[in-house]
C-alpha cells in the first residue's frame, strides 16, 4: 500500500510535532547527542521547544512540512507519524 506526501507550507502549531521529528530523525546522531548534553529524553520535547520553537516562529522562517494522507506531520525515510507516536494533531 503506497501513501502520498505533500509539501506544504507549515504553521506555528505545527513546531511541536516537527521537534519531534527533529528528535526521531537524529536521535542515534553523535553530533546531536553532543548538542542535547545531558538532558533527560522525558524533558527532551520541552528543551527543544524552548530554543527551537522560538526560533522557528520567526517570521523570517518559512517552514515547509511533509504531510501524509491523513494529514500528519511524517518523516517519509522511518515512516514514524506523530500519531504512531501517540501525539494527536
């Protein structure tokens, strides 16, 4: 069964789940686990959030989302959705 993703144009509700994609996608990357520190994963979310959910409400940033069927924030390469997450949109 193929899905179909869309590129579209995000919005500022849509930073949350895009920070956890961020998590998902460079999680296992030694570079981010050097930027992340000590940090704990239950307090990963809101950290981030902190410094890149201000960042990316910026309005010189657009932000450009994939999309699947459904409408969920998707990372295309894990198939991980933030509904299979358990985060609901």
């Amino acid at each position: 069964m193929s899905q179909k993703y869309t590129l579209v144009e995000g919005s500022k509700d849509d930073i949350p789940a895009l920070i956890h994609v961020l998590i998902e996608a460079f999680k296992n990357d030694a570079i981010w686990k050097v930027v992340i520190g000590d940090v704990s994963s239950e307090e990963e979310h809101a950290w981030l959030m902190a410094f890149y959910g201000m960042r990316y409400s910026m309005d010189d940033i657009t932000l450009y989302i994939v999309k699947n069927e459904a409408g969920y924030v998707n990372f295309p390469k894990t198939q991980v959705t933030m509904y299979e997450r358990g985060i609901d949109r």
